[in-house]
C-alpha cells in the first residue's frame, strides 16, 4: 500500500481500488491530471497541462461534435462542405396517415402486449387449418400425424391450463 | 402496443415539472446529478400551479395557515357541471352548476353564487364597474348533491349499477345521480373533447384504429433483412461469456 497525500486527505491505493477519506465530490478541474471518472478530452492534455503536449492535443479530437467543412490552409478560411453534413435516411412517408398529435375526439384505446400465441396465430394458424381441412395432418386421439411423417404427442406438449380441447 | 403512461401523462408531468421549478432550485453535481434542493410544500390556490400569480403565491417563507380534510380520490364526488345546493353562506339555499373545481383545496365554485363584489376602476367622475368573482366552497360541508327526483340535498355514495359501472347513487331515494356531459368530455388538460376542432397535426380515429402491423416470427433484424433483400449466409462465430 502507498500513501500519497493530497490536500488534507489521505489516498491509499489498494489492490487498484482509489479510496480517499475526503468527500468524494470534488470539482472537475481540481483533479490532476484530468478527471479519472470522463474520457480524456484534448483540453485536458494540451502544453499548459500536467503532462500534456502539442502532439498529444492533437491526437484528440477539438470538438464532440463533428465539423461540416475544413479550414483553408492558405488563407484560413472556413469551406462548407455538403458532403460532410450528416444526412439522414428515413423511410419514404407518402400516404403515411399517422400525425404527431392524436385528436382529443379519437377514443382511447389500450392494447396488450403481444404474446406468442398472437405471433403463431398470425404466422402459422391458417396454414395449420388449412392442412387439417385437406387432410394433410391427421388427428387420432392424442396423436398427430403431419405431411412429413413427423408423429406428435399431445402429451409432450404444454398448453394453458383454462384452454378446452377440441 | 400499449399507449405508455409517459404518453398519457403529458399534461401531469408538465403540472409537475412547472410546481418543481417553482417550489426548489435544481442543482447539478457530478456522479450525484441533478438534485432538488431547497424544496416546499406547495400551496394550492384559485389559481392554476402554472401562472404567475400561483407562483408567486408559492414564494419561500409562504405558508398554508389552514388544514385540509384528505379525501381519496375514488370517494371524490363533486364534478363540473354538477348541480349543487349551497349550505352555507351568504346563498344558503341556492342551488347552481359547479364550474371549476380545485381538488386539493377541497374547493367547488358554483357559478354565479356565493360571490365577493368590488367596484373597480373607481375615479372622480366615474364609479367604474362592480366585478363579481365567485368565491370558494368546501365540498365536504358547504356544499351538496341533489337528488334527481326531487332536487332536494342528499348524502350520495359511490355503488355499482347493474352493467358494473361505477355510479352516485342517492342514499335517500337510490336513484343514480348521473355526471353531466362537461365531466365526461373534459380531456386530462381540461379541454372540451366534443367542441376541440381538429387540426392538421392530429391524427384522426380513423387512422388511429387501423391495424396495419402483422406479428412475424423474426426478429426485427431478420425482417428488415427480409423486406430489403439483403441474405446473410455467414453464420456467427461462438460466443462464450460465463
């Protein structure tokens, strides 16, 4: 363990963990050299710094937010450049009919959350029905025989307790 | 999809937010975040939490000098356009419509009585004119419901009727003392739904009933994946996490 000690407080490392017996809020820029809990930011490495440097600020990047054009190297000037401008692809909404407010006449509605049955009744359900009508799939009894010759057991199978069979 | 309660609750939270802004100051700390500091208890008045006159009403060191009976909001009883009869007061005896409630005051004001009357714009020359402000009603003793078949005061209870809907009944005769249509049509932000015009930025029921989602056994991915015809043969590397 080494103590190192810093403005009226005691810091003991320990196995990598920083503890301190002072309040543990303290301001950003009072921390040196920058502050652990954020990201290294350029200005937090430039010369004036605690073991900052030119080179190193520049590695960082300025802004968080990208730039849209560059600097001209000759006469400083700032070029736009378009092509640097975020564009955002969205979905074409022609005969979208659906608005960013819902009219205080339209009536309320509540849906649930759709469940797995919702999914399967929509996705397998008629051509399940369809098979049966054909004749396809073949019920006898507890057995089920499908088109591919798979035979299924109701019994490995769990259903809801409040269903009625059919 | 269930309509979030974030959604349904738009206009709570901007009651909240502007009674939060006005009864404490919000400060910001590193780790810790935003806290609210200095708070108070707000004071319910005749105005609304977000006008001035309310928030000013809410200044530090302001307080609240009298108690207010808690009543649960399923034993609330007293809605707009209710009509009323006046028990106390300089129009004792009056019956009226209810126009504005105040909930956490205990407060009706019945349009038209039990009014506090001020000359206003007084000069020389001329004696201005009286304004008549209705003054506040407590629900709890100052006022009461009537019954429909005699217009008499009556004592009324919340009950069930036969369809499970949830009604005043009369304790006297048992007859359903019905809500008047301003209460059933009044919207969360107290806005008419029967007289709202519809704009262009609404979306009408119409559209709002439509079902145009069908459930896939996909995943979103995978639908999107589908739709614009990208195929992915690659299979993914094994993932190993204990």
């Amino acid at each position: 363990m080494q103590a190192v000690r810093r403005s009226g407080s005691y810091i003991y490392r320990c196995h990598k963990r920083l503890l301190t017996t002072s309040s543990a809020v303290q301001a950003r820029r009072s921390r040196e050299p920058w502050d652990k809990r954020f990201p290294v930011r350029a200005e937090d490495v430039a010369p004036d710094k605690k073991g900052g440097s030119k080179e190193m600020e520049e590695a960082l990047p300025e802004d968080i937010v990208a730039p849209t054009g560059i600097h001209h190297r000759l006469t400083g000037e700032y070029i736009h450049v378009p092509e640097m401008v975020p564009e955002f692809v969205v979905p074409d909404l022609t005969g979208f009919e659906l608005k960013p407010y819902v009219s205080y006449r339209a009536k309320e509605i509540t849906q649930g959350p759709i469940t797995p049955k919702d999914v399967f009744n929509s996705v397998y359900a008629e051509t399940v029905e369809d098979d049966y009508r054909r004749g396809t799939i073949k019920v006898e009894g507890e057995t089920i025989k499908l088109s591919d010759g798979r035979v299924l057991n109701t019994k490995d199978f769990v259903g809801d307790k409040d269903e009625e069979v059919q | 999809m269930r309509l979030t309660l974030v959604a349904l609750g738009y206009f709570k939270k901007y009651v909240q937010r502007e009674i939060a802004k006005a009864s404490g100051v919000s400060v910001y700390t590193p780790i810790q975040g935003w806290r609210h500091v200095r708070k108070r208890d707000w004071i319910y008045g005749e105005n609304r939490p977000w006008t001035d006159a309310a928030k000013e009403a809410n200044l530090p060191g302001k307080r609240l000098r009298e108690v207010i009976e808690p009543i649960p909001e399923s034993e609330w009883k007293i809605f707009k356009g209710d009509r009323v009869q006046i028990l106390k007061g300089i129009d004792k005896g009056k019956q009226g419509l209810v126009c504005t409630i105040i909930k956490e005051r205990n407060w009706c004001y019945v349009e038209g009585l039990n009014c506090s009357y001020k000359w206003v714009n007084k000069s020389a020359s001329s004696p201005g004119f009286l304004s008549k402000v209705e003054k506040p009603l407590l629900v709890t003793t100052e006022v009461s419901l009537l019954d429909p078949s005699d217009l008499q005061p009556t004592e009324t209870e919340w009950r069930y009727d036969e369809d499970g809907q949830r009604v005043r009944v009369s304790a006297r005769s048992g007859r359903v003392v019905p809500l008047s249509d301003r209460a059933l049509n009044e919207a969360e932000d107290m806005v008419d739904k029967n007289a709202y015009v519809e704009q262009s930025w609404d979306t009408k029921e119409k559209e709002l009933t439509k079902v145009t989602f069908t459930p896939k056994a996909m995943s979103f991915e995978e639908d999107i994946m589908d739709s614009m015809g990208i195929k992915e043969d690659r299979e993914r590397a094994p993932n190993y996490y204990y």
